[in-house]
C-alpha cells in the first residue's frame, strides 16, 4: 500500500476526528422544554439547530446571545450535537483570588452583583435588592449581626406587630406583667445603626 493509499483511507476517520469537538457563537436559546436547546452558527457559517445543553444537575444558566459555545459531535456527526459549556469573555469577573467562585451575571460589569465565596471562608452577597423567602423558619446564627445604614428600617421590619405582642404577654418572675407596653416608638428608638 502506498502512501497515498494509505491517506485516502484515514481521510474520513481523520475528517471525523476533527469534527467531534467545535466552538461556536450562540444564537438563540429555547428554554421551554426539559432539556435547553441552543441554536449557533459554527465553522464557516454552518449553522446548528437544536442543540441539547447539558448543564450540572441543580445549577441552571441561560447564557445570552452571542456567547461561545463548546459542543460535542457523537462520532463527528455534525446532526447530533451536544453543547458542554457556555463562555462569555464580556462579562467574566476578572477580580477574584486564586481558589475563589462567584455566581454572577452580566449585571455584574460595573457594580459587584455576586454571590462570592471569598478566602478565609468569606461567603460575600452583593444586590440592589435582597428577597428571602421561609416558608416555615428563617435561622442566623451568628456571635453577632452587623446592620449597615438602613439599620432601622431593617430592624423594624424584623421586630412587628408579632414580636410586640409575644414582648406585652409575657410575664416576670412572679407573675408580673412589663410595667411599660412596647409600641411601634419602642421599635425603632432603641435600634442603632452602626
């Protein structure tokens, strides 16, 4: 067998080989069904309809048009794709330390908007607005809680109307009933901010 031969026969394999893995740039997402499906264009303007996306179970993206895509090809079969990972260089925070994670999104550019797990096991959040939601029991322990400068209005909403009628029922040793009643003043006069 020739040498020539020899490379018209691994031509097609080869050919394979090299399509089993491509980058490409995200085009739409369908986000309707139980598996993501990316449309991208790849290569020389190919474009790919459909591609499932697999992510990590109980962590869910929907990255936005123009990211980078990493697909898989089963066999280098260009029809039956599956896309790895999403990459979006314009909006990657730049500013961790080594061995530090961040959620974050392309809100994040000019203002820290994260959830950070800094070193010395700092767990850092930053938002405009914080909703926190307990259906049966929200629990902080902590040696002490900080409030920042809207200490009062936060302390406030903390301590309502449950909180002063648990503090008006309640009785000393001996029987005897709080000589003052606690009303809305009492909420907030003796809150400071640090």
């Amino acid at each position: 067998m020739l040498l020539d031969d020899f490379k018209r026969l691994v031509r097609p394999i080869k050919n394979r080989i090299f399509l089993m893995l491509g980058r490409a740039v995200l085009k739409l997402v369908e986000n309707d069904e139980a598996t993501q499906r990316l449309s991208v264009i790849a290569l020389a303007d190919e474009t790919i309809s459909r591609i499932e996306r697999f992510q990590e179970y109980g962590f869910e993206t929907y990255p936005l048009t123009e990211s980078q895509v990493f697909i898989g090809f089963l066999n280098g079969n260009r029809d039956h794709g599956i896309a790895l990972c999403t990459h979006d260089d314009r909006y990657r925070p730049t500013d961790l330390s080594e061995g530090e994670t961040a959620l974050y999104t392309d809100e994040d550019t000019t203002t820290e908007f994260r959830l950070w797990m800094k070193r010395n096991r700092i767990a850092y959040l930053r938002a405009d607005k914080l909703q926190v939601v307990a259906d049966t029991e929200a629990y902080i322990k902590a040696p002490s809680v900080l409030l920042g400068t809207d200490s009062v209005a936060a302390a406030y909403e903390l301590i309502d109307s449950r909180f002063q009628a648990l503090f008006n029922a309640h009785k000393h040793g001996g029987g005897a009933v709080p000589d003052v009643a606690m009303g809305a003043g009492h909420m907030t006069s003796k809150t400071k901010a640090i």
